[in-house]
C-alpha cells in the first residue's frame, strides 16, 4: 500500500518525531480544518505512540471550547479563524493533554466559507510548548481547493513545530 502522504511530508514527519523522542517530550494536536490530518501524518511512522499522546479535531466551535477551553467570548470576538483562536487552541491543549507541546490548525478550506477579510485558503498554525514562547504562523494559500490547502495547513504544522522544538535547542 502507498503512503497516505507524500515522501516530503513523511520525511518530516520522521525528523520532528525523532527530535521530540530523543528529548523525551509527548505531542498532542488540535485541529480544526485539518480534521485529523495533522495527527495522521505524525501516526503514519511506525514508533509514533512514543511521543504522539493524542490528537485532538476540534471542528466546531463548541469542541474548541469544550476540548481545547476557549471561550466564547474569545471567539467571537476575533472568529474561530484567527492567530488569536490558534494561540489558544494550542495553549487550551497544553492544559487539557499531558504533553510538552502542542500543535493547533485552524483555518478556511473552502471552496465556501470565504469573505473578503478571511479569504479561502487562510489558515493559522500555532505550536505551544512547556519550555516555551507560543508559535503562531498565518498561512494564506489562496483557493487552490480544498484538498491542496488541508494539505498545505499540515506541511505548515509540522514545519512551525520543528522550529519550535529547534529554538528550544538553542536556549
């Protein structure tokens, strides 16, 4: 059977999961557009239950509240599509998981959902750590369908959470 992933992202997949093992640290995801997608590329390399705790699909805005502790409030003020709720996302996962670091994906995969201000293809990545500062990234990938942008949203993921985990080398 082929891989559910392309080589590239599996590849870095490894790479992430091998940096958090040999320090001893456990991952956990919440995510939103990404449905799972995220956790799925990490649980695609064998060994991943050393350091993957859990993965966390918070589509709607009642799971992010009641999986993740954001509050209302919080989302409407700033949308479940913002730097705001992926910051929050992240550090909520810190909270409700036993983990050392967590990776938040929210964002508008289309093809509807759009507006002028939160376009289709917009999405936010967060990482949050014990050891520290929050990562947030905001991605817009434009309207390259739904599918390609989930896709793009995972890469991104897991690319903000190996430069976090690299940044904690350095301090």
């Amino acid at each position: 059977m082929k891989a559910l992933f392309p080589a590239e992202f599996v590849d870095a997949a490894e790479m992430l999961l091998a940096e958090l093992r040999r320090r001893g640290l456990r991952l956990a995801t919440v995510e939103s557009c990404t449905g799972g997608l995220v956790a799925g590329l990490l649980t695609e390399i064998p060994g991943a239950s050393v350091v993957v705790e859990r993965g966390l699909v918070t589509y709607s805005n009642a799971a992010k509240s009641d999986l993740a502790g954001l509050s209302s409030a919080l989302i409407d003020a700033h949308g479940a599509v913002s730097t705001e709720v992926a910051r929050a996302m992240a550090e909520g996962g810190l909270v409700h998981a036993p983990v050392d670091l967590v990776i938040a994906v929210t964002g508008i995969a289309g093809p509807d959902g759009g507006s002028a201000a939160k376009p289709v293809g917009l999405v936010y990545v967060a990482v949050a750590s014990k050891r520290g500062p929050t990562l947030t990234r905001e991605c817009r990938f434009g309207s390259i369908g739904r599918a390609a942008i989930r896709l793009a949203s995972v890469k991104a993921a897991v690319e903000l959470a190996r430069r976090a985990v690299t940044s904690e080398a350095r301090d």
